[in-house]
C-alpha cells in the first residue's frame, strides 16, 4: 500500500463532530517505520489534538529516538472534499523539536500526493532549547 492508501484508510478514525474537518497523518521515522495519528475534537476546543501531534506523540511513545522525524504526511477532508492543509503552528513547533527541523511534510489532496514543506520554512525560528 502506498503512503495515500494509508491515509486513507486512517482518515475515517479522526473524530470531528464538531469541525466536521478530519485530519489523518503518518510520520515516518529515519529507520523508515510509520507510526499514524488522527485528529480528536473535544467540546472544550482548547484540548482538542491535532492528527499531526497525534502521529509524533505516538511515534516517541514507541521509541522513536528525539530528533527522528524525517517525514510527516497529512491528508485533510473538509466534509466534502480532501484539501491540502498545512500544520498548525502546535504542530509545526512539536515536528520541528522532534526533527531537529529537519523534517519534510508532505500534503496530499484528492488526487493524492500534492506539495511538500521542509519544516523550516513552515515555521522559520522554531524555539528549542
């Protein structure tokens, strides 16, 4: 299965009650493993989680070693049609710290894969330690 196929299949996991916009994503690590992530709305927005963080999150909690992200993959459908949406800031901060800002995104639409991003020009002057 290709990368999309996956997304695909990942998608209908996002919980969007409220946005109605689902997002799937898979990050990739330098060892080339896959770890996917989905967004989870909540009624208290603040705490909802986007797919991107999701999928990073999971990633470290499975042993990816800090600074391992190479790609992250994102497939967006706004309850009619798959768009090409970038990270949040959050999310731009979380893969830029988790890559060392050296990761690729990769945005998918209703043909499949779309544009790419380095991490860096989305989010120029990440904050790190």
């Amino acid at each position: 299965m290709t990368l999309f196929d996956d997304l695909r299949a990942l998608l209908p996991r996002a919980y969007a009650p409220y946005s109605g916009f689902r997002v799937a994503s898979i990050v990739v690590d330098g060892r080339g493993r896959r770890y996917g992530g989905v967004n989870v709305e909540s009624a208290a927005y603040p705490v909802t989680m986007c797919a991107e963080r999701a999928a990073v999150f999971r990633a470290v909690a499975e042993g990816c070693a800090p600074g391992d992200i190479r790609e992250v993959h994102i497939l967006a459908h706004d309850g009619r049609d798959f768009v090409e949406a970038t990270p949040c800031g959050a999310c731009r901060q979380v893969i830029a710290e988790q890559s060392r800002n050296g990761a690729t995104v990769f945005l998918y639409g209703p043909e499949g894969f779309g544009r790419t991003y380095a991490i860096a020009d989305l989010l120029p002057h990440a904050f790190t330690l």
